[in-house]
C-alpha cells in the first residue's frame, strides 16, 4: 500500500533532548496521553530520520541521540535483565548489543532494532553489575554467558 502523506514538519516544530524528553515548541511535553501516542506513531523513514506519522500526516522530528533512553534496570544476572524506557515500556536486554559510546555514554539495541540510551542512573545500576577481566576490558556475565562490552575503541 503506497499511501500518501501530508509533510506538517513545518508546523509540530517536535524534537527529543539526549535525555529522551520530547519537547513541542520548546515546551516540554508533559502530558502522558500526548507523550504516549507520539512514542507509538515514532519510526524511522527508509533514509534513518525519525518521524511521527498519524493518520495522512507525518511530521520529521528531530532526535539529540535515540528517542528513547533506558531508565532503570529490573531482574537479576541469573534469571536475566530486562530494560524499563521512559515510555514505561519493559524489554528482555540483551546484553551482546551493550556498547559504550562517546562521553562512556551506554547504548543497548531493543528487539525491534531500535538504539537505545541509558540515563546515567541506569547506567550506574548495570555497571554494578559489569567487571574487569585479565586485559582490561569490560564484561557483563548474564546466567552463564560472559558478554564483553564493546567501546568505542574495541568495536568492530
């Protein structure tokens, strides 16, 4: 189905701080309804730019890093860990997609394919649970599976 959409980028004027708040006009969004249905209308067009589709319109949003940042980490190392976004959202982590970015900032991949970013208390919360092996890198050892974490400088 090939629809057509009506570009009102001009007029929504939506941008997402690297801290996954999502901004109209400067102005924080502070409705969780509002908030809700723009995170569920978020994907990606065919180029990687974010956008909002609802309905036959489509509005381009501009995104300081990802849309949405990891906010707090549930389960344990021996059952398995689980993601909580600012969305409320809870996914399965998987820890073979954990890296480390610019500024140490850390990033895991969701089921879906989408990057996500850790606030600095949920990267705190993980970082409890990482270690250091003989060479110096880091690792996350989830039931029995030692994942190493990749770095800006080990990855490949």
């Amino acid at each position: 189905m090939n629809t057509q959409f009506r570009d009102v980028t001009e007029y929504c004027l939506i941008r997402i701080d690297k801290d996954g708040r999502w901004y109209y006009e400067d102005r924080e969004i502070i409705n969780e309804n509002v908030f809700l249905a723009f995170c569920n209308a978020l994907e990606k067009d065919p180029e990687g730019k974010y956008r909002i589709v609802i309905e036959s319109e489509l509005c381009y949003v501009h995104v300081e890093d990802t849309p949405f940042v990891v906010s707090s980490i549930r389960g344990d190392k021996e059952n398995g860990l689980y993601v909580l976004l600012n969305t409320s959202a809870l996914h399965k982590l998987d820890p073979s997609t954990l890296s480390i970015g610019q500024k140490n900032v850390l990033y895991c991949m969701l089921p879906d394919g989408m990057k996500v970013r850790f606030t600095r208390a949920a990267y705190y919360m993980l970082a409890l649970m990482m270690e250091e092996d003989e060479q110096g890198s880091i690792t996350l050892t989830v039931g029995e599976t030692v994942y190493p974490i990749c770095t800006d400088t080990n990855c490949s």
